[in-house]
C-alpha cells in the first residue's frame, strides 16, 4: 500500500478529532456507528460538524464504510491509520518531513524523513497481512493472542515489538540503529549510512567481517536472543567502514548494522537450535558464494576461541558448545519462547516481602532460604532458581495475585466504556495506547 499524504495539511482540527474518534472506537467496534464517533470526538461545533467532517474524510479515502453493514458507521483504513500515526510523531517532535521511498518489505514500507533541524531519520511502516506474508500470524506467538484482530491491529504489535527488541539491544551495546520513537505501525529510527550486504562485492578484510558477524550471533545467544532472519538483506554495511555517530563509542570500531528485529526469539524457544543454525548458515552461504570463502580445517592445536573463521579453533559457531546465558534480554522483552526464572535477587526480594507480610525470613543472602520451625516444630527448607510455572506460591499470594487481575480488568472496561460513551478523561502515551486520566491531574 502506498502511503499518500497529500492531504495532510489540509485536514482541520475537527477532522483529525473525528479520524482519531473512529480510530478509538474501532478498538471495540468492527465497524464504528456514527453516534459514537460525534460521542467521542464531542465537536464544540455540534453534530453538523462531526458529519461535515466524516464526509470530507470518506472522499480521501481516510475512513470508509462496510457494505451491508446492519447499521450506519465508518471504519479507519489503513491510509487513515498512517495519518493518526504520523501525527503523534509530529506532535512528539521526532519527524518534520517525510520524503522519499527506501524500500518495499515482504511485511514493511521504508521512507526517508527529516527533523526540524534537517537530521535525517528511517520511518518502517509495519504492513502485515500482505498476500504474500499472510502466514506471519502462525509464526509470532505475539501475534495468536485471541483469534481475532485485523492487520492494522497486528501490524500495531509488530511495531511495538521491533521497537522493544532494538531499544533494548541499543541500550546493550549491539550494533542495532538508534531506536527514536514508535507509533502505532510506525518505527523511526537511525538513518544509516551504508547499504545491504546482499550489494557487497569487495571487502578490505571480509575474513573479519565474517568473524565479527558470527561474534554478533553468539553474542545476541548469549544475552537470550535468536534474529531468526540473520542474512544479507538485514545487514547493513557502513560506508567507508566506520561509524560517524558520536553517540555510538561502544561500537565505533564495528563496520556493519543489523536491522530488522520483529521475529527475534528466546534461546528457551522449542526451535531455537534450528533458527540459530539457520541464521549461521546463511552468512556462512553468503561469504562461500560472494569471495569464495570456506574456512578451513584449523589445526587442532589452535587454542584462540575468541571468533571463528581462519586463524580460530572453531570455523563457525554451534548452539550447544558456543551459547552460553549471560543475560535475560529474552525475558526482559518477553521474546517468544522465553521462560520466566527467578535469580538470587528474585528469590531474595520475594523473601524480604515475605517477611514484611510474615515476619519470617526466608532467604540469606546466597539466595538459599534459612531453616525455619514452624508452630508444629518442623523445618522447611527451599531454595535455589525456580522456574515461575514450577514455583509453589502459597493462598495468600494467589489471593493478593487475583486482586491485581481483577483491578487491570476494571480499568480495561472503564477505557472500553470511556470509549463507547465518549464519558471520561483518555489520554495517549507515546506507544499509541490508552489510558485514563484521573480528574486531579488536569
């Protein structure tokens, strides 16, 4: 889908109030009754307003109607999902101009924009469900939550989680782009200076690129990530092998970018041996086939570990013997196939609220709990990292655990209800959800 915005300047505050009102709506509503659009959007001009400006944003094509519906509404398109979406990051201050087509994904549109200040930034605009990729919803656990949703929703998630994933990776050193700010479908990010490897036909020393690609993989393993799609189409090699960014020190000496992140899984995963093996295979098809490189049996006697390829013990890494935890980004993200497992400080701040509640102690500082009587005079005696479905939780937490279900469902049928009745405070956060506005914080 092309992304057109030809109208934008032209849409008044009345129009974007009334596209934002069909937008909120549709979140519990397929197709949005006009009733509830003036009800949400509450024009201070009246409902003449509210119908003047669904018009206006039928004819560009902004919202539409369903054929056969059973009752008079209108739902947001996807060119409509792009203008609310673009106007947060304008409002955010992050994007001033957009410019040029980069390039069209399998599931993704990419556009050059600028800052007010002429920086230039990369805009990924999610576009899930494309004829050709309708199969995503099968392999992304995020994206099965309930059997229902429409792309625009999924595409919704799928942003959320690349934004996630490079956050994260950036924040840990990774050779990822500066993740700037996200938007519904939207992911503005660094403007890199280079070009896919699939374009490299000569490299100064393409040995070590080959070494630092294969650290790269194994370092993302040993922090509790898998790329699953590690190929020449998803790195980026800089231009005159160096990086320019000041704020990228950690980094400076590395020649290439790895992007595109929404498929990324946890090294708990099912599958995570074959995904990592695929991925090393790739890079190591890419490199015999480009330089005809393969490298070489190293002589047994070779004791350097630190990489792979010639001049290293090892010619390309393998899960079982290379990978080894150092980090939970996997849980941090809740990557897909990911299991939550308490660690000493886990198990000692369970142990202190315990004891607040109790008056018991429960764990010393090694993370092992101290020996305790109970009334009857016998001992318990627990201790050591616990996975959360095998952690035995006593009646009183699973009560305290109920109460804070049943509190996030209140406020999850107060926004539905806010919503449909137009009564209420929402207000938007910089990912594009909802939340409601207490009326002491005007």
């Amino acid at each position: 889908m092309k992304l057109d915005t030809t109208y934008m300047r032209y849409l008044t505050p009345d129009d974007w109030k009334v596209l934002q009102a069909v937008e909120k709506g549709s979140y519990n509503h397929e197709v949005v009754p006009t009733k509830l659009i003036g009800q949400i959007a509450n024009l201070k001009s009246g409902i003449g307003n509210t119908n003047k400006a669904i018009g206006d944003l039928a004819k560009i094509n902004l919202i539409s109607k369903l054929r056969n519906a059973s009752y008079d509404g209108y739902r947001i398109t996807y060119n409509g999902f792009d203008y609310v979406s673009l106007k947060t990051l304008h409002q955010h201050g992050n994007i001033e101009e957009l410019e040029n087509t980069i390039g069209v994904g399998k599931e993704s549109d990419i556009y050059s924009c600028s800052t007010k200040n002429g920086e230039k930034r990369v805009l990924k605009i999610h576009r899930l469900g494309r004829i050709s990729f309708r199969t995503v919803r099968n392999k992304r656990d995020y994206l099965r939550i309930g059997k229902g949703g429409s792309w625009m929703f999924l595409s919704k998630l799928a942003a959320q989680k690349e934004y996630e994933f490079m956050n994260i990776l950036y924040q840990n050193g990774f050779e990822v782009p500066i993740p700037y700010d996200c938007s519904r479908h939207l992911v503005l990010m660094e403007r890199i200076n280079g070009f896919p490897m699939r374009q490299l036909y000569k490299h100064h020393d393409y040995k070590k690129l080959y070494c630092n690609l294969m650290k790269f993989a194994v370092k993302l393993a040993n922090y509790g990530l898998i790329h699953c799609d590690f190929n020449e189409y998803n790195i980026m090699i800089l231009e005159n092998n160096e990086i320019k960014n000041v704020d990228r020190e950690k980094i400076e000496n590395r020649d290439f970018i790895v992007i595109d992140f929404p498929q990324c899984i946890s090294i708990e995963h099912p599958d995570a041996e074959f995904y990592f093996k695929r991925d090393i295979d790739c890079i190591r098809r890419f490199f015999k086939r480009r330089f005809g490189y393969k490298p070489k049996k190293i002589d047994e006697m070779m004791l350097d570990e630190d990489g792979f390829g010639e001049g290293y013990k090892y010619g390309y890494p393998v899960f079982s013997r290379d990978v080894e935890r150092i980090k939970d980004l996997d849980v941090q993200v809740k990557a897909s196939g990911y299991k939550r497992k308490l660690n000493n400080e886990d198990i000692q701040l369970q142990g202190a609220v315990k004891s607040f509640n109790e008056g018991e102690e429960i764990w010393d500082s090694e993370g092992e709990e101290e020996e305790e009587e109970d009334d009857d005079g016998e001992s318990e005696e627990e201790g050591g990292e616990w996975e959360e479905d095998e952690y035995d939780v006593n009646e009183e937490d699973g009560d305290e655990d109920q109460s804070d279900e049943e509190s996030e469902e209140d406020e999850n049928e107060k926004i539905i209800e806010a919503l449909s009745s137009g009564m209420g405070k929402l207000k938007m956060d910089k990912l594009g959800n909802y939340i409601l506005v207490e009326s002491d914080e005007e």
